[in-house]
C-alpha cells in the first residue's frame, strides 16, 4: 500500500500497515471516496480505481472536531485485487495525489 502523499514509498503486509496507521499522531479525519470503478481482468483477479477526497480535522476539548487550515487532499487510488478463498482482497493499492498543495 502506498498513500497519496507518498506513492512510491510502499508499505507492505498486514502487520506493517495496521503499524503504519497506529503510529500515527490522532487526528480527525473524515476519507470521501467515489467513482469507483472496478474491471474484472479474469475469474481471479481484477483492478479498481476510485477518487478520494480527504479531511483532516483536529479536536479540541470535546464537540466536533474543527478542520485543519490546510485544503483537502484530493487524489486517486490504484488497485490490484485477488479473488481469495476468503473473498476479494487487495494484493496493491498505490495512492497518487490529483491536486498540489497551494503555496
């Protein structure tokens, strides 16, 4: 898996992943995703593409949480999927930013 803000740098297998999002500083954050669009390559595998958009907020003594002053980040996933005995699961997903931060 890779995030948008960082394609190229990879994390990989469940255990590094989970690591990745717990280590984390806490933050509100709100993910939008839309048009998803899933091609079926053959009876096993297929690949998706889907637009995300992304809130980030902080909270503050309690309430809802207030966004950051940064703008959303918006961008696209890639996704490689494996049908499994355990049903469809991603083998990559490679995040890439559709928009730069403004200056």
């Amino acid at each position: 898996m890779s995030r948008p803000t960082a394609p190229d740098d990879f994390v990989v297998g469940r255990a590094s992943i989970l690591e990745s999002f717990r280590s984390r500083p806490p933050r509100a954050s709100r993910h939008i995703v839309a048009n998803v669009l899933v091609t079926l390559e053959d009876a096993m595998h297929a690949s998706a593409t889907s637009q995300i958009l992304l809130y980030v907020g902080r909270t503050e003594g309690g309430g809802l949480p207030v966004l950051a002053g940064a703008a959303p980040i918006i961008g696209t996933y890639h996704d490689r999927l494996v049908l499994t005995d355990a049903g469809w699961k991603f083998a990559e997903r490679r995040g890439v930013l559709d928009f730069r931060a403004s200056q």
